[in-house]
C-alpha cells in the first residue's frame, strides 16, 4: 500500500509523494481495520489537498479494503541541509537505556567546541530527556523572536532543544508515533537556529523505534556513532542500533565504548567493573574503528552537572573523540 501512496502526485508540487519523502507517518492497524498518515504537502488547504485526500482514500479504503482512515496533512519545508550548508549532523545512538549516551552526547558537544567548532544539541530522547539535567539548564519559560521561533538556552556555549523545556516538571510523555514525528519537526523548523553550525548533534532515544527512523527522513544525512558499555548484554543490543542504521542508510562514525573500566585511586589500576571487550566486538561487527573507551568518572570541578573540565582525564578522553570526530571523512566510508 505504501508505495502505491507514495506515487500519488503532489498538485501544488507536481512531485510524487515519494520522491519528497512525504510520508511522514505510516500506520496499519489492522485489528481495528484503521490506517493512520501524516502527509506534507506544498500547500494545504484548497481543491489541492482535497483532491489528494480522495485519492488516498481511494487506496486505502476501496483498494486494500480497511474502514478507517485517519489522514493529516502538513505543510512541508525544505531540509535542514538546505539551511546548514556546512553542517555535519551526528545522531548519537544506543541499543538499551543505562548506558550513558546523553552523558556522552553532551560531553562530546562541549569538547568540539572547546576545539573552536559551532555546535548544537537536539535533545531528541524524547520520553527520557536528560541533556537540561546534565547542563544544569532550569526548566524555564522558552523565549520566542520575531518570527515566532523559539529561542534556544544556551549552556557551555553551545544552543539546546528538548522537550523537557515544553513540559511540567515530572510529567510524563505519553505520546505515540504521529506526534513524536510532530515534535522532531518542530526542533527543527521552529527553532531559531543559527544557520553557521559546524556540527548538529542529535540525542536519539535508545533502541530502534519512531524517532530513530523519523530522524532518517528528516536529516539522511546524518552520520551515526554508536554507544554501548563493555557489558556482553549491553554490546549485543548495541549491534542491533547500529545495523538499523545501516539499514536506513546512515554512515556509522564509529562505537564509544563508556564506563569501559574504573580507574581504582588506591592502585593504579583499571578495574573493569563491567566486563571487557563489549566496545570493541561491537565496532568489530559494524566493521568501524571503536573511537573511544571511556571510564567510569564523576567531574570533580562542578557537581551540579556532568560536564567534565578539559584537565580531567576524562575530559581529555573526550577532547580525544572530539578529535577523531574532527578526522572522520564523513561521506566517504562504505
């Protein structure tokens, strides 16, 4: 059914709703005999969109049989590629929750700008947003410009969006598909961006569902790192993400390895509290480089958030991703 939905033609566009990518939501259920789609079009409103409206109805009801249908149309923007031109989008990426992916995504945001590049956060962990926590950003009352586009807070230098600014404190999200892919489109079209990033990181929920993919009709571009622990449990889901990725058609840049071992104080030594080997079994299945082992860590200057000083060893372990970040050949892997 969906491809026969997406060679539909877009009469304010004269494009087929495939070639734009259009379908921004696609859902069967089928024991309610009911199909869900949110469609962007170039123009809503009018005998255009109401032309469009039969000819799904048609498919979905007459040609495939289901009674319901539930059909939303939005009005389409250009990508955010088109708006960044110099822009490398990063999606940080995680099998399983508990793994310190946000930690890392922060950690890393505020190395690269400690290295002179323009960054900015995309807090798209959307049922567990953690980023306003380990900036020590207060939940306050987003600020809007002139066109009516919100202002992003700024921590560490570097603008963030998460939906933890657009909720009551400790309530929580109970949202499904449709709107997620709503709010994803929100960060990036009614966010008043700065149009010079050198780098747009992205904090996906863990695991491989609707945000993760959405993300891949939203930026395709965008490259991957994966992030796993060494923990044999961990490191197998972690797989799954990045082959998901892969799948999507994403770059994967390579695997951080966090909470890889514990530097004991008293001896020296580095004790690996959660096994070995997960980091680098992982990065060896998705045939990329392991970038970085992180240990475990608390930062010593500042507990009021986790953002590591650039003279802790843990922030020169990420001054070091950062780097390796800076090297990648993004666009040339296979």
């Amino acid at each position: 059914m969906k491809q026969q939905l997406e060679q539909l033609i877009d009469p304010s566009t004269n494009q087929s709703l495939g070639a734009t990518n259009s379908i921004r939501h696609f859902n069967i259920d089928k024991e309610n005999s009911l199909v869900t789609l949110i469609v962007a079009i170039g123009q809503t409103g009018g005998n255009e969109e109401k032309k469009l409206s039969r000819e799904i109805a048609k498919i979905v009801k007459l040609d495939h049989g289901f009674k319901g249908l539930k059909l939303q149309f939005e009005t389409s923007a250009p990508p955010p590629s088109t708006s960044f031109k110099k822009t490398r989008y990063i999606a940080v990426s995680s099998g399983k929750g508990g793994v310190g992916k946000s930690t890392v995504t922060a950690n890393l945001a505020v190395a690269l700008n400690r290295l002179g590049k323009k960054v900015g956060l995309i807090d798209a962990d959307i049922y567990g947003p953690s980023l306003p926590q380990i900036f020590d950003v207060p939940n306050t009352n987003l600020q809007v410009n002139s066109e009516n586009k919100i202002i992003p807070p700024t921590a560490f230098n570097i603008p963030i969006i998460s939906t933890e600014f657009l909720l009551d404190d400790d309530k929580p999200l109970m949202w499904r598909g449709p709107m997620l892919n709503r709010m994803l489109t929100h960060f990036f079209q009614d966010v008043a961006w700065e149009t010079d990033f050198d780098f747009m990181i992205i904090d996906l929920p863990p695991g491989t569902g609707d945000v993760a993919m959405d993300i891949q009709k939203l930026i395709p571009e965008a490259a991957v790192i994966v992030v796993t622990t060494p923990h044999p449990a961990a490191a197998h889901i972690a797989v799954k993400a990045g082959y998901m990725a892969k799948n999507l058609g994403h770059e994967i840049v390579g695997v951080v390895e966090n909470m890889a071992y514990y530097p004991n104080p008293v001896n020296g030594a580095k004790e690996a509290i959660f096994g070995s080997g997960g980091g680098l079994n992982v990065a060896n299945q998705l045939e990329v480089e392991l970038l970085a082992s992180i240990p475990i860590g608390q930062p010593k200057t500042n507990l009021s958030h986790s953002i590591y000083s650039s003279h802790e060893e843990m922030g020169l372990c990420y001054l070091g991703l950062a780097n390796k970040i800076l090297k990648h050949p993004f666009g040339t892997s296979s």
